[in-house]
C-alpha cells in the first residue's frame, strides 16, 4: 500500500492532501479533542489548525509521511524532533492504529475475493500468487495486477503499488519501483538489466551491518555481489547467511507464498518522551510495565495464544538494547503471571542508567485450541517492587 497510514489519514482530511505529513506519537488531549468536537466534520477543520512538526517537542518517532514529506528526506522510524529540522513545516497526525487495521482488513478481503492465494505480510503488505488466479498471466500479470489495484481503490479509496516477478524476493523489490500507484513487471530476463544495477540494501533481508561488511569489500550493487564466488561468501559471511546472499543476487528464491502462519511471539513497548530512571522514575516506570503486561496479555488472548517464554527489552539513554526472558514450564496468557516472569527479568538488567524505550515480549507460542485444557496458571507470588526504591 502506498503510504498506508498516510494515506488513510488523508481520506478523514482530505484538506491536507499534497502537503507534507507526518504520522507519528499517541493522540494528545488536544487531538482528542478537536476529534470530538469536529465529529462528522473532519474534513472541515482548517489546515492551520492542525499542529506543525515545528512545535513539536519529545521523544516519539515517525511511523510514515506522505509523499509531500519525504522528498524533505523525512522517513519512517526517524526521530519526530529530527524530522523538524528538515522539514519543520509539515503537519503532526497521532497514530491511530485502530483505523489502520481496519483499512488493512478491508482491502485485503478485496484481493482474496480476486485472487485467493494470499499471504498476509503485515497490515500494509500482501504476497499474491498469480499461478493460477483468472488472468494472472496474461500480459505478464498486468492485467490482473490493474484489477486488483482498481478494486482496492474502488472500495476503500486508498493505492497501492504491485510487483510482478517469478518469486517473492524480487516482487517485493519491484513493488518499490514505480511508487506511487505503479506496477513494475520483472521477467527472468530482466534480472541483470533491471536488478543488477540496484544497490545492495534494496535486497530485502539486507540490513545495515551486512551492507556495511559488503561495502568494506568494495561490494556496493547486486551485481557486484552476483560476480563474487559463493565460497567466497561463505568465508566471510557464514554457510547459511554466505549462501543466501548469493542466491539472492542472482534472484533465487524458492520461498512459496503461504496463506496461513503462525505467529512466533507477541510483544508490546514504548518509547518515553523522555528518558526515565529506575528510581526517580519508578511509579511512572511500574504504571507502565504493568500496562504492557497487560496489553500482551489482551493480544494473547484475542489471538488464541498461551506463550511460555517471557522476556523485557530495555533502551538506555546510549541506545543500547538489551533483553532478557525466561521460559516456565506453564503456558499462560495472564497478564499477572506474565508481569511477575516479566519482572524477574528485569531484575537481571542494569537498572542504575536512564531508560528510553521499555517493552514486554510473550514467545513459544502455542494455540489455546491446541492444548485441550491447559494447566492452570502457577498462583502468581505476591507482588514485589519492580524498580529499586534507592539508587
């Protein structure tokens, strides 16, 4: 989808259609309100009503922009304050990732009504096998790809943009060619034409560090990676990852598109506006804790899930992560058993630094059906103080 949140923003405002926005941080007291008093009227509000990125003050991060904004080099998971510096006068939506999931739903039941065969990749992005769909073929999966763009913006009003390629590690890299509202067709043939020249991080899977050894070797473009030996790869990059990576730049990829997967963990974090202590901190610190306990805990058991493996993920001011977990022999979805393993977890973690970032993770996850009647939760013991009371 082009945009996603952007863009389904846009269709509630469509008064700040081509100008830059960003989407990002909770609604505040004043989002809410303006919300409820233009109730119905949205669209009305004035485009000098909304906030500028300008005044914005904190610690939240992007979630996406419109297009308006990026072309200032503004960027999903950049920092809200960096973002004002470069383009200080776009507007500030809060996310709202209820109207999210619900445009996320809507436009896929439009493609599996269409084309069936899907996997569902996140609330934005889909695979689709063209194999066998009614004119999946035809002009190279043009025709079909039209359809189902058309179909989406006929029901929802949104667009998005369709890679076509033999597999899904090139599709996915086609879907980006012709944004916004394109289609890209990529045919075996087109592979050292087309995808050679690209550099290496637009091969998903690719991050920074890897990108970063690559160009240590000189090895900037896909092709470049293609010329080197796949035992050379593996020297230096590990027998799994080494050999990937030469599959990958002669785009190989026998991954099938899969319509049903499970989910491997649930977690739930955030990022303070501004950086906590264990201590100074600690009824703000243990407000919040039990709060993402709690959330992981409704998302276990809307989902059907018992999770064994129990852990914390903690940002200091240095943007170091660590984590911890521990697994118990129960499997559980409640939010008080899961906040005391939680809580032993954090009492292995350093404590004495300033936080930025806190967050609770469920994992072995098994479904509730499958276990027949599992095992009551172990009694949970009685609460102790997550943070220290003195430095």
């Amino acid at each position: 989808m082009d945009a996603f949140y952007a863009s389904v923003e846009l269709l509630r405002y469509p008064q700040l259609k081509g100008l830059p926005v960003v989407i990002g941080g909770a609604p505040t007291e004043e989002d809410l309100a303006r919300s409820r008093a233009w109730a119905g009227r949205l669209h009305e509000i004035a485009v000098e009503a909304f906030p500028r990125l300008a005044d914005y003050v904190g610690r939240g991060v992007i979630t996406t922009a419109t297009y308006p904004a990026r072309a200032f080099g503004v960027g999903s998971a950049m920092g809200l304050m960096k973002a004002a510096r470069l383009c200080p006068q776009a507007l500030l939506l809060p996310v709202d990732f209820a109207e999210y999931r619900r445009y996320s739903r809507r436009f896929k039941q439009v493609i599996v009504s269409i084309a069936p065969v899907m996997e569902n990749r996140g609330v934005d992005e889909v695979y689709i096998d063209f194999t066998d769909a009614p004119d999946g073929q035809r002009e190279g999966g043009r025709v079909l790809a039209r359809r189902i763009q058309q179909s989406i913006f006929d029901a929802t009003g949104l667009t998005c943009s369709v890679g076509v390629a033999p597999n899904k590690l090139i599709a996915k890299m086609a879907s980006e060619f012709n944004k916004p509202n394109g289609i890209a067709i990529v045919l075996p043939e087109d592979l050292q034409p087309r995808i050679w020249p690209l550099a290496c991080r637009k091969i998903n899977g690719i991050g920074p560090k890897t990108d970063a050894k690559l160009q240590h070797y000189g090895i900037r473009t896909i092709g470049e990676l293609a010329a080197c030996e796949r035992a050379w790869l593996v020297a230096r990059f590990g027998p799994t990852h080494g050999a990937w990576l030469h599959d990958a730049a002669w785009g190989r990829d026998e991954r099938p598109v899969e319509t049903a997967s499970e989910p491997v963990s649930m977690s739930r974090e955030t990022t303070f506006e501004r950086d906590l202590h264990a201590v100074r901190d600690r009824a703000l610190l243990g407000g919040i804790f039990t709060e993402l306990c709690e959330q992981v805990a409704d998302d276990l058991a809307r989902g059907g899930y018992l999770g064994r493996t129990i852990g914390i993920k903690l940002r200091y001011d240095d943007f170091k992560i660590v984590t911890r977990d521990q697994t118990v022999p129960d499997y559980t979805d409640d939010a008080r058993r899961i906040r005391q393993v939680a809580g032993l977890c954090l009492k292995r973690a350093d404590l004495s630094r300033r936080l930025r970032l806190l967050g609770v993770r469920v994992g072995s996850l098994a479904r509730r059906a499958d276990l027949g009647s599992p095992a009551a939760a172990v009694q949970s013991e009685p609460e102790l103080p997550l943070f220290p009371s003195t430095p």
